[in-house]
C-alpha cells in the first residue's frame, strides 16, 4: 500500500531576474502599472518585484535641484553582481574554513565532539 502524501507546500524553484525581466518591469512601471500586476504578468512573487524595484531605485536630480527616484534597471543588475559577487566571497571564506578543519582533523587528531573549553 502506497501512503498518499498531504503536503500543502508547494515546491520552490528560486530563479534569477533576467535583465531582460529588469526592462520588463521598467517597461511597465512606466506604463503605470501596480507592482501586483507586474508580479503577475512575470510570473513572479510580489515581494520578489517590490525588492527589485528598491534595488534598482535611484535618486536623481532635476536641473532646479530637487530630487526624485526612478526604476533603472542596470541600476538594478548592478546592485544584483555586486551582492552575488559578495556572496561568491563569503562562500570562499566557508571553504577555507572546512579545509583548514579538515586538515586539523585528519593530520592534528582534532576531535569535533568536544565540548570542553579551557
């Protein structure tokens, strides 16, 4: 007998805005249309809209020096390969951490059970 399974959660397929879904949302915001609507149109989560739309959010300046933001989208797709390139490091960092125990383990005898400090 096969038990049925009665998962509610649905399966995550966590995905990268494109830059060309940068330009669609620029294309539409322009257009006036509600960060749900875009949401939907893409296929995306909300939330998902609403960060990119602060990412790429850019105060600029008028020639009588007041200021408004606007929606760029390479603004956007810098901020993203700045924060994926920080991420790279930090992953970098983890590794040379694991290795560096891993050594101690292996040819030091280190024990990872330990939980006496001195």
């Amino acid at each position: 007998m096969v038990a049925k399974s009665k998962s509610t959660t649905t399966v995550r397929s966590f995905k990268h805005l494109s830059s060309f879904e940068r330009g669609q949302i620029d294309a539409l915001l322009k257009e006036g249309k509600t960060k749900r609507y875009i949401a939907k149109k893409l296929g995306r989560s909300p939330s998902t809209i609403i960060r990119e739309i602060k990412r790429g959010t850019v105060v600029q300046r008028r020639s009588d020096l007041s200021t408004y933001e606007a929606y760029f989208p390479d603004a956007g797709q810098a901020v993203y390969e700045n924060n994926r390139s920080n991420s790279k490091r930090k992953v970098n960092q983890v590794k040379d951490f694991l290795k560096f125990v891993e050594d101690k383990i292996l040819h030091e005898k280190w024990s990872i059970g330990s939980t006496q400090y001195r």
